[in-house]
C-alpha cells in the first residue's frame, strides 16, 4: 500500500466520516461515500492488490462470519438478522480499509485531529446546551450533559483523544501548537470529570501516567512540573466540584465487595454485578457454542425476569461486559476466535512500536470490562474504524507488519 502525499478525494470522506462520529450522523451516508472514494480513486485491480496484501482485517471478516454461523443454532432469527445487519461494518470496514492506500503521515496525523477537533466541538455544544437548559447555574452530569452518545462511550472517545495529543506532543510543532493541545488535553480532562464515567476515569488517570513517565526526561523539568500541577489541579477541582465523582467510585468500591445484592437494586455498578452474575449462569449452561446469534439478549431477560431483577429487566440491559457478551453469543469457541483478533492486534502494534494502537487497544479492552461496547454502532464503528485504521495507516517504523 502506497503513501499517498498528497489529499485524494478518499481523503475528504475519511474526513467526513471522522468528523461525524462523535455526534452519530449521518454515519451509513459517510460509510457510503468512503467505499465509492475508494473504488474510483484507483483501478480495481489495485483496490483488490490493496485488499489481498494486508491481513489483519481478515480477522474481523472471520468475526463476522462466526456471528453467520451462530444464526445456525438460535431460536429468535429475527433478533439474530437485525444483529446481522448491527455488526455489517465489521465486514465493511474491514474492506473499505484495507483496499484504501496507506496514507501519508502528514494526512493520517490531520485525520487524527480532526475526531479530536470533532470531539471537542461536541463537548461544547454539550456543555452549552447544559448550561442553557440550566439557565446557567451548573453543568449537568453523565446522561444529561451526553447529547449525542453514551456517556461511557463518548468518555472513551475523549480517552482516546487525550491519547493522540499527548501523542501529537511527542513530534515537532511550533509553541503554538504544543500550547493549544495543552489546552485541549485540559478541556477533556475537565469534560472527562464531568461525564462521571467511572471506567472512562480510570482510563483517563492510566493514560496520564503512562505519559507522565513517558516524557519525564524529554521535556525540560519546567514543562514537566507545569503539565503535573495543571493535571492535578484539574483533577482535584474537577473532583471538589462534581463529588458524583467520588460517589460513583465508592458506590462502585462497595459493591465490588457487597456479600449480597438485592435483585431490586437500582445502582448501576450493583446491577452490574447482578447482570454477570446472571450472565456467568448462562455460559455455564452454554459454554461451547453459546446461545446464538440472536439468543442472548433473550437469554439475559428471562433470567431477570425469573430472578425478579427489575432494573435490569426494565431497562433490558445486555451483560454490560463484551467479554461476557460473546461467551454467551457464541461460546468458548467464539470468544477464542474473536479474542485471539484482539490480542493479534495488541501483539502486531507492540511490534510495530505503534503505541497508538496499542493504547487504543488497551483502552479499550479495558472499556470491554463494563461495557458491552461492540453491541452498539457508537462502540462497534470507533473500535472496528480505529483499530484497522492505525493497524494500516499509523505504521511508525519501516519494519512495521503489514496486517
């Protein structure tokens, strides 16, 4: 695959689609226009050596097709067809990108700041709407300063833009620029707080630290010590004036060690501990192929419902962890398949010191904890785009594996 150095027109519909994903719009359209840029940028024959030469995101490809062979054995088929349909960008994405010619640093690292420039643009569109709907008094919290996506997903949308610039710091750039992504990186930390997500939190402090210690010895002590204390004093007014914050992480704290959960429990981290609960139960009755492509959302309900776990039947929450998702979905056997394309891309960017795939991975494994975060097309898009993207297009070193 070719660096581009120039914009081709695929690089506008990239763009299109970056910049739309934070508030998730138009997105199919986006989708559309990208796979058209694409074909007649080149000719097919070119497209098809672009497909064949890279491998990794056959992987994902497989991961579909064992969401198809899970249809084979599910009760609820029309359940089954709609997730079908749900997870098409798996099979999409895969193609798109890895018939789309490399990029040129330069055009990946603009498209990286466009999302970053999106997301920044949506928080505070959130925030003033916030602030508007409350005549200005305060900033609303978690659900109600989240207007286009899940709080949980749109905080690790920030995490991964904290990410990129913190990235973006390490490489050669004018005052300016080192001092508007210090500012960027203050704004979504403070959002970040804000959002009260509390995996998104953890996230967030992991990432600081890694940078931290990553940058110690490149900055002079002085940019050191002021990135330290403007870190910590966001954090430590953010927390002073949101105490949701410490709320949401002791009530998540107790439940972590709470002997037993009441099953009308409305608190999300006790709910949570419920719906695994339940959803161990499952796998434990299913564990090889699991329930079926369409099956498990049905599954998690009747257990609710015959354990009389109201929240959690009221709101039918799926498990709330991926990793529990696809053991129920499709077994032991699927969830190997499925995680085994996980590590392969945490093993490939480690390789290929791409460290912002690997971090990207990470976070996003760790998101999978809480989170059933490929259930959803804000989740699926961001996972299935990003990871393909800086696998094929994010290559640092010249030794780096293609795929």
């Amino acid at each position: 695959m070719n660096a581009h150095k120039g914009k081709p027109l695929y690089f506008y519909t990239y763009l299109l689609f970056i910049v739309l994903l934070p508030f998730k719009t138009f997105l199919s359209l986006a989708i559309i226009l990208v796979a058209f840029s694409v074909l007649l940028s080149q000719p097919f024959k070119v497209t098809k050596n672009n497909f064949l030469k890279s491998k990794g995101h056959l992987l994902f490809i497989s991961t579909y097709i064992i969401y198809l062979l899970g249809l084979i054995y599910t009760e609820n088929i029309d359940f089954g067809l709609r997730e079908i349909e749900y997870k098409l960008s798996l099979l999409v994405m895969p193609i798109i990108i890895g018939a789309t010619p490399k990029f040129s640093k330069t055009n990946t690292t603009r498209l990286l700041s466009a999302f970053v420039i999106s997301t920044l643009i949506s928080g505070l569109i959130c925030i003033g709407y916030s602030l508007i709907e409350t005549s200005f008094n305060n900033i609303q919290k978690y659900n109600e300063l989240s207007l286009f996506i899940s709080p949980n997903y749109f905080s690790l949308y920030i995490d991964f833009c904290i990410i990129i610039l913190f990235h973006q710091l390490s490489e050669k750039q004018t005052r300016f620029e080192v001092s508007a992504r210090l500012l960027g990186v203050i704004f979504l930390l403070s959002l970040n707080l804000l959002l009260t997500s509390k995996m998104g939190i953890l996230i967030m402090i992991l990432i600081l630290i890694y940078y931290a210690v990553k940058y110690i010895n490149k900055f002079s002590k002085k940019i050191t010590i002021v990135i330290t204390i403007t870190t910590l004093l966001v954090g430590f007014l953010g927390v002073k004036n949101n105490p949701r914050i410490l709320e949401r992480f002791s009530s998540a704290t107790s439940a972590l060690f709470s002997k037993k959960i009441a099953n009308d429990e409305s608190e999300s981290s006790l709910v949570r501990i419920l719906v695994w609960k339940e959803s161990i139960k499952i796998i434990q009755d299913n564990p090889i192929f699991g329930v079926g492509t369409g099956d498990s959302k049905d599954s998690l309900l009747k257990r609710y419902e015959d354990n009389g776990i109201v929240h959690a039947l009221e709101r039918k929450y799926n498990a709330h962890n991926q990793y529990l998702e696809w053991l129920i979905t499709l077994g032991f056997i699927g969830f190997i398949i499925l995680e085994g394309s996980i590590i392969y891309f945490f093993i490939t960017s480690i390789k290929a010191q791409n460290i912002l795939l690997t971090l990207f991975i990470v976070a996003n494994s760790l998101a999978f904890l809480t989170e059933s975060i490929l259930e959803t097309q804000a989740g699926l898009l961001f996972f299935s785009f990003f990871s393909l993207f800086l696998l094929y297009h994010n290559s640092p070193n010249k030794t780096s594996i293609k795929g």
